[in-house]
RNA sequence: GCGGAGGUCGCCAAGCAUGGUCAAAGGCGUAAGACUGAGGCUCUUAUCCCGCAGGGGUUCGUGGGUUCAAAUCCCACCCUCCGCACCA
C-alpha cells in the first residue's frame, strides 16, 4: 500500500473513532450548518460532485479551525423515476445498459443481478458512495443520514406538503406534456430517441366557417395575421375528417384528430375524405364576415397541428410561393374546377409595417432571395427572417381592428386571447419538430388534468421569496441577479406525479411528490435526524404537531408530546436541536441547480419558515469538465469520485479539483494535473517534515522576519478569498504562493535551521488543511502536537508581526536581480565580475522627500527645487539635484502608494549592508564575484563611472 | 427565441467594481542547468519581440469612443458555454 493511502486510512479511522465531525449543539459555541445537495442514487459519485462538494468541505474545515460548532450533514436522494427505469433496463437484459454499469460504475456481476430490484440497486450505490465520501475526507455528521424514502422523512415531506396546501400554495389544474401513448406516460429528455429540448408549444387555432356552419379550425403562431388573410390552403392529397369536436363539427387532418383526443376534448370522427373535396369551396372570416377561397396547397403537413393553414401572402412566403406558383398553372384551376379569374384576382394583403421593407416584404424577400417555389429549401429560410423581423419591429396598420398601430410583439399574446374570448378561436397543443419514445413510438402533446402544482406565479409568494434573497449572501455576488429572475419567471410547477419512488401526497390518492419537490426544505430535517435514529422514534410519533412544534414552536408540548407518545424531554430536545442549527449557513451546489432546486429552497423556506430561518448563503459553482469536454458515461470519461481517490489519493483530486476554477466558470479535470499534484504532495510531505525535524535555532534576522511578514499576508488572504468561498484563491495561496515564500526564504537563507521557520510552517499546514486534510494531519503529528489539525486554531493575521523594513529590504534585493538580470541579457555574456553602488546619503534625503510629496498631492519640480535650494543641507550638491528630481519622480509613478507610505516609515536603508549581507546569495545565483561600495566612499572601483547613477531603491550596477 | 456566464501573453487562469503600481500573479507546458545508477520525481533559472547597460516596441475577442493615461470606463459588433420545466 503506497505511504499516500496508508496516510488517509489512518486518519480516517482516527477522525471517525474520535467522532471528530459529530456535531450537538453547544450553546457556547457559534454553530455554522453547511450543506450539500442530496445526490440522486442512479449511479456512484463522481468528480463533479466532488468538486462541489469540496468546496462545501473546505468551507466547513475552514470554519471548524475557527472554532465554530460545524455541521455538515448528508444524505441520498431516491425520488423519483430513473431509478426504476434503469432498474428495469437491467431486468430487460439491456446489454448496453448493463456494460456501463460494469465497465464505469465497476458494479460486480454479483451485485449487478440483484439490480432488478430498484431499491437494492438504490442501496448498492448509497453504499457505494458514503464509502466514496468518508475516503476523500469530507467531513460530515454521518449520524444525520437519511435517504428519501424512509418512512420517518416522508413524514416530514407530508407536513411540509399539508403546511403548502394550507397556505395556498399549492394548486390543481392542467398541463401539456409532451406523451408517449404507447408507455402512457410522459416523456421527459432522458426517455427520447430523437427530439430531446422539443417542448409542446400552443397554436392559435382560427375558426373560419364553411357556410354549412362546419368550421376549419386554421393553425398558426401568428393570430395577427388573420387581417391579412386571402384564402386557406389544403393539402389535396391527405385525408382529413369531419368531427364532432366538443359539439361542434370540425375538418381536421385525420392525425389532428387523433392529437385533440388527448388535449382534454371529446371528438368523434364522422366520416373522412381528402383535401380535394373541399378545394373551391369558400369560407367566411369570422372576425371580419369577409369571404374566402379553399385553394389547393401541397406544402401543407398533416402532421403539424390541425393541417389546415390559411394564407397571409403579405408576410409569410410559404403562403406567396404557392400562390405565385398556383397562379402560374392554370391546368391547376382545371383540375380542380377553379374560377381562374377568381384565383388570379387574389393579391397579397398587407398589414404590417416593418422597417427596411415596403407594402409585400414576403414578396420582397422572395424576389430578393431568387426562392423558386415552394419546395426551394431557401423559403424556409425566409420565413425564418421575416417572422423574427415582424416580431421585433413590426407595426399593426389602419387595417387591423382595434390593434392598429400596436407593435406585434406587445399585442400577439393579447390578441390571442381576446379571440378565444369572442369564440372565434381556440388553441392547440403540438410539437415543433418530432419527438420519438425510447420504445419508438412517436409522441404527442397530452394535456394532463387534475396536475397538483406548486404555485409560483403567486405574487406574493414571489415577494416574499425576493426578500429572502435580499438578506442572502450568495457566492460569487454575480449570481444575485439570475436568482432574481428565475424568481420571478417561474410558473406552476406540477409538484406529483404517478409513477416513481417519493412521498405520497398526504391528500391525492395515486400522486407522489416529484422530485425536485420534495428535496426544498430538507436541511431541516437533518437538524433532528440524529435524535429520532437514536431514540428509534417510530414514524406514526412523528405527526403533523410535532413537526409544528420542533420547527414553528407551535403548540402545546405537552399535550403533543402525550398525543404523539414522545417524551416531552425528547421533544424539547428536538426543538433546541432545530433553533440551535437553523437556518443552515451555507448551501453549495452547481450552477444546473440555480433555475430550480436553489430557488425552489428559496420559495420553500419564504413559505414555511419565519424569516430568522432563511438560509444565510448560497454558493453556487460551475460544471465539471473533463479533459476539456462534459462529463458523460457514454463519452466514455466518466470520472468516479471512488476511482479518483484510489488513483490519485484524496488530497490531490480535493486540491486539482479546487484549483480548477471559482466563481461560476467550468473547473477542467485533467489527469495529468491531477497526476502532477500528487506528486507534488508527496515532495511536500518530506519538504515539511525535514523542516519541522531541523528548526531549532533561535534565528532572528531580517529574513525571519521577511517570513513571517508575508505568512502574515497569506494569511490574510486565505481567510479573506474562504470567507467568500473562493476556494481556488484561498487553495492557491495556501499551497503555490506560500510555498514559494518558503523556498524563497531558503534560498537566501542557505539552511532550514530557524525555529521561526518551524512556527511558519506551522500555519501553512493550517492554511492547507481544510484542503489537503490527511497530508496536514500527518505532518501537524509529526510537530509534536497530538491533537487534530483539523480542529487547530486558525491562524490569524497579527499587524505587529509585519516587518516593512524587512518587506522592503527584500523587495530591494529582487529589484536589484532583476536590473541585473536585464542587463545581462542585454548584453548577452556570462559575467565576471558584477559590482554594485549604493546611493548617498543626500540621495536618500531627496528621494524620500519627493515621495513624502508624491504621496500627499501634486508634485511640482519648480517648487520641489526651491525647497531645495533653500535647505543649507543640500547647498553642496544643488547642481545634482535639479536632474536628478525628474529621473526620481518618473520611477515613482511605478511604485504603488502602500510602498510608498512603507518608504517613508522605514526612511533610510543600509543598502550596502544589505547587498554584502546578500553578496553570497547573489555570487552563486549569477556565478560571478560580487562587490560592494558606497558612492560616497573614497575612491571606490568604477573605471565606467556608474557609482554617480545609483539611487535610492536601485543601486547603480558595473557588470564585466 | 428568452435568460445567465464568459472571451487575457502555447494551455488553464488572476486582474476589470475603486483607470496609472500591468508585459500583466500563480499553475501547466516548453528550454537549460542541478540532483540521481537512471529518471516519468524533485530543485533552480528562463519563457511576447528587439536591445553589448537597467531601455524601447507591440499585446488583453473585433471596431469605435471617453481620458494626459484603458485589460480595466462607454457604445456597437463577433464568438463560446450553461439553463428553459414535470426531468434529476
């Protein structure tokens, strides 16, 4: 077993035997809740619940160190229908299936059999994945666990659900969906062979009328165009019906019928025949009395809607094509017995104004795009355009009712209902494009009734959810906005359904509560989860008052606890349990989850909750990518988050997973990376540990003090990106950059022997251990500790042990390097020799003084001189000064102010000692031999007279 | 279509709110050197272009604008990713 894996078992063990992350409440203690959305157990973990995840842990870590009560509990999420479909899929032999499961998830084939069992295969995986969660460390109260379909939470899901309906905030109606009839269920994205994304859209159905009072029922998404009708187009060579629809008589095409049967309508087909029939025959617009033509129309799809469409030549090409094209043929008119002067009297009617076209801008584009006829792939094209142009700019003219002068896109959903309302249209539900079942089957649009949704659109259900994301903090700040917008874009959602695991609605018989609706309040529940596991409380205890009681503190306890055979003690306890840990502090998840889940929670808890109960925190994260694609089973790089830690340990997939990315941007999971910083981690087990073996001197220079200025400066950092949960700064900080520092450190050092080095390490390993827990554990044992790192004292950042003479005598030495380094590369050679002169001492009199101005306003070098010249002090080098002000005040612009402010504290350096204090480190980093003077010393060695040149901050050089 | 997030020096990615301290952190990759029996590890240095002196030139999706000064502010455009419902 590699010393890696030896590492993390053992910590494990002693995490758990110390029940280090069980956490009881503690009233003198800050608690902080942090949680994690229940993973749905069709399949193991993977890295990209990892990730999230992660970011939950280090959080949680972060806090524990800070001395908060922590609790981060966790459970499974078994609600719902895949689990049975892919259960099935194994009981029907489903090779393909079946090979994945093998092959990814690494199911034994003796497990696998038993998977004909949904809840068996549920467990399998829950298994599975608490193993996977204890092996990479996340530290969680294991004693709050649950999963969704254990009778004691569907208690709970039942007093949440009747609380709704009491509060009105669950709703009966219809719904369309998109339906397989040969399952007879609904067919969501996963179940499709084709048409994933396709959603029922509802077409305005115009009910013009034959003279026999039978009606043609015309589709369009275009109702506005009813004033600019000239005639309606048949399909002469498909079938269509006569049918007693809802006790009117309707000519459909005969799959339109069949359609409307599942769209909550009583239809009985009367006879069929073909469009041919009706060709010739005249109609009457029911909005305008005006009568028109049946025409001829071999574009015309029986399968999209009703089959019949009526024709706006003006603005929709199809409809001028197959004009032009019938107009053009007059055996056509033969054929079907047309008055071809009728047939050639009809023009195009124009009854929108869009800009940069005229009267006809079908007709227009169609000449303009050289479109042939109505079977030219171009039309389609056209259409396309033109209806986008309409919507946006176009206008209503004189000619349109009531509507004149109205802009289509303000008036289209109006006008659409106004005409239902007067009885001259209806609606219809179908699909844009084609929607084929996993079992082949085509689809169609049903409309579901009696659905239970959870109401959304109520307003004040809106607001109130809008005031729990004002007093929210959510992480990063710019997902704010979106969280405010899905607020007030979602609409009913149909809260059950029929088939699937999940809560029993408390009221409907044969409804279960779908799964995005039974996931919104669940944290709650975690709060006493622990209490009703250890005193084995019976579901039938856990009544609708006794929930009122632990969560709203309603009721008489006495007399529920009596009713409900509990202990008042117990029940009390449970009430603390709940008041102590609520509301949770911070709930992370990926983005996919911002439209739904999260903003269900939030709706949720606006509901049920007082507001000293709403959620403090959300987190939201990108989506795990996997060498730079999505993640999928079928694209063959599926990741599992037990796989991963095997391969590569726990520490390095947490930290090559936070390094990834923050804020809302996609992390990227590249083996190789992850590869690396298991290497890396093994370098600094052995880096760290000499370290803490050999610090033992009492060493108190300025580069000690250089250490510890910047640790202090990580620190800082660190706690500031955890506090906002940037993971990826914080990690990188913590492990890259103070890493840096130390090896920086040593370098100018030349030996690891300073205890002040030890006490450095000591916080880094405190900053890197809500990342890489284990490695931190081993080498916080290896200081002599024999506590947990994991629940040490976070360091805090401490203004008296910053050092800026230090910070600034360091910024000196690698300003000088890199000067030095320029002119090397300049000069193309391998020095000798490299000599450095310091500046005077007026120099430095100058110079601060110029910064003192710069950093209190504008500096003018006229008066700057005469301030000069005034001072006795400077009198003997006033001829050097005046060039030298201007050289100084342009290197200043480069410096930041906070410098500027160190400068003027430190005053004068030593630089001379300074640089011979550094003369060795720098003869070993050029290979050449360094020397040292002041330009003030008699007669130093300067055969190119650079000594004059040197500055304050930047010595002057003489490379040979 | 609607809504959200983004486009930075080979790749990943900071910076942009509060314009100058930005040729622009860090990681990866690459090159050279060190260590080593050897290295796929580790360590050091370098890594936009030009320059025999610490300087100059051209960069931050594209095109304009504001400003003494723009990766950062304003406008327009192009491109990428994500969500859009009964499904977890």
């Amino acid at each position: 077993m590699s010393l890696t894996k030896q590492i993390e078992q053992k910590w494990q063990k002693r995490w758990e035997d110390a029940k280090l992350f069980e956490a009881d409440p503690d009233p003198s203690r800050q608690k902080k809740m942090v949680s994690f959305p229940f993973p749905y157990m069709n399949g193991p973990l993977h890295v990209g619940h990892a990730f999230t995840a992660s970011r939950v842990d280090a959080y949680a870590r972060f806090k524990r160190m800070q001395g908060f009560n922590v609790l981060w509990p966790w459970s499974w999420h078994w609600t719902g229908q895949p689990l049975l479909g892919a259960s099935q899929r194994v009981a029907r032999g489903d090779e393909a299936y079946i090979r994945v499961l093998c092959e990814v998830d690494g199911v034994p084939e003796v497990e696998l059999k038993k998977f004909v069992d949904p809840l068996y295969m549920a467990q399998y995986y829950t298994n599975e994945g608490r193993f996977a969660v204890k092996s990479i460390g996340f530290s969680v109260d294991w004693r709050r666990e649950f999963t969704t379909v254990m009778p004691v939470f569907q208690k709970f899901i039942e007093w949440q659900y009747k609380n709704l309906k009491e509060k009105g905030y669950v709703t009966r109606g219809t719904h369309p969906v998109v339906w397989c009839p040969k399952d007879k269920s609904p067919t969501g994205d996963h179940d499709r062979q084709s048409g994933e994304g396709v959603t029922p859209e509802e077409y305005t159905l115009i009910k013009y009328r034959l003279d026999d009072g039978k009606i043609l029922p015309a589709a369009t998404f275009r109702p506005e165009t009813v004033y600019g009708i000239t005639n309606i187009w048949l399909n002469p060579d498909v079938t269509y019906v006569e049918a007693d629809v809802d006790n009117e008589t309707w000519i459909v095409s005969q799959q339109a019928a069949e359609k409307l049967k599942e769209q909550q309508r009583q239809v009985t087909v009367k006879c069929a025949f073909l469009g041919r029939a009706l060709i010739g025959k005249f109609f009457t617009n029911p909005l305008t009395n005006l009568k028109f033509p049946i025409l001829p129309g071999w574009f015309v799809d029986p399968k999209t809607a009703t089959g019949v469409v009526y024709s706006v030549p003006a603005h929709a090409p199809y409809d001028y094509l197959a004009l032009r094209d019938l107009q053009k043929k007059p055996e056509v008119f033969v054929q079907f017995g047309l008055d071809s002067a009728m047939v050639l009297a009809i023009k195009p009617v124009s009854i929108i104004k869009v800009d940069g076209f005229g009267e006809y801008p079908a007709v227009e584009l169609v000449e303009k795009m050289g479109i042939v006829d109505q079977n030219d792939s171009k039309a389609n094209e056209a259409t396309n355009e033109l209806y986008k142009k309409e919507f946006h700019s176009g206008l209503l003219k004189a000619n349109c009712g009531i509507y004149a002068g109205q802009s289509i896109r303000k008036v289209k959903d109006a006008l659409s209902t106004d005409f239902k309302g007067l009885g001259v249209a209806d609606g219809m539900y179908d699909l844009k494009e084609a929607v084929v079942c996993r079992c082949m089957t085509q689809c169609v649009v049903k409309i579901l009734s009696d659905q239970w949704f959870l109401n959304y659109s109520d307003p004040q259900w809106k607001d109130l959810a809008h005031q729990v994301i004002t007093q929210l903090n959510i992480y990063p700040d710019s997902a704010k906005p979106w969280f405010n917008t899905v607020i007030d874009w979602l609409r009913e959602w149909a809260c059950a359904r029929t088939t699937g695991f999940g809560t029993p609605l408390p009221w409907g018989k044969g409804w279960i509560i779908e799964t995005l609706s039974d996931s919104t309040i669940y944290m709650a529940f975690y709060t006493i989860n622990a209490q009703i596991k250890r005193n084995n409380i019976q579901p039938d205890s856990l009544t609708f008052e006794v929930f009122d009681y632990i969560f709203l503190g309603k009721g008489d306890k006495i007399l529920v606890a009596k009713t409900a055979n509990l202990s008042i003690e117990l029940l009390d306890e449970m009430r603390r349990e709940f008041l102590y840990w609520y509301p949770f502090d911070l709930r992370n998840s990926a983005k996919e989850l911002v439209p739904n889940h999260l903003s269900f929670c939030i709706f949720h808890h606006a509901a049920l909750f007082p507001p000293q109960h709403w959620p403090k925190a959300i987190g939201v994260n990108g989506m795990l990518m996997v060498e730079g694609q999505g993640m999928h089973k079928s694209k063959g790089n599926f990741v599992t988050l037990k796989g991963a830690v095997e391969k590569y340990g726990a520490d390095a997939t947490r930290c090559g997973l936070l390094l990834g990315a923050e804020g809302m941007d996609d992390p990227d999971w590249r083996a190789d990376n992850i590869v690396d910083l298991k290497f890396k981690f093994d370098s600094l087990l052995s880096f760290a540990g000499n370290i803490i073996v050999s610090a033992k001197q009492d060493d108190d220079t300025a580069l000690e003090h250089w250490l510890v200025s910047q640790m202090q400066q990580r620190i800082s950092d660190v706690t500031t990106a955890l506090e906002e949960l940037k993971t990826r700064t914080a990690l990188q900080n913590a492990l890259f950059e103070t890493w840096n520092d130390i090896k920086w450190y040593l370098q100018r050092k030349g030996n690891s022997e300073a205890k002040a080095l030890g006490e450095v390490v000591r916080d880094w390993l405190k900053l890197l251990a809500p990342f890489a827990p284990f490695l931190c554990e081993e080498l916080w044992s290896q200081t002599g500790e024999t506590g947990f790192i994991s629940i040490a004292k976070w360091p805090i950042y401490d203004a008296g042990k910053v050092d800026v003479m230090a910070l600034e005598q360091e910024n000196l030495v690698t300003d000088v390097m890199a000067d030095t380094n320029n002119i090397l590369k300049a000069m193309k050679i391998s020095p000798s020799r490299i000599v450095y002169y310091t500046a005077a001492y007026w120099k430095w009199r100058v110079y601060l003084k110029i910064v003192e101005k710069t950093l209190t306003g504008e500096v003018k070098i006229n008066e700057l001189m005469r301030e000069f010249v005034a001072d006795t002090a400077f009198k003997p080098h006033i001829k050097d000064i005046a060039p030298l002000v201007p050289r100084i005040i342009k290197a200043l612009t480069k410096i930041s102010s906070s410098r500027k402010t160190n400068m003027t504290k430190i005053n004068v350096i030593d630089e001379k000692a300074l640089l011979i204090n550094a003369a060795k480190f720098l003869k070993d980093r050029f290979n050449a031999d360094i020397a040292v003077y002041s330009e003030s010393e008699a007669q130093p060695f300067d055969p190119k007279h650079r000594a004059v040149m040197a500055m304050p901050y930047q010595p002057a050089i003489y490379v040979e």
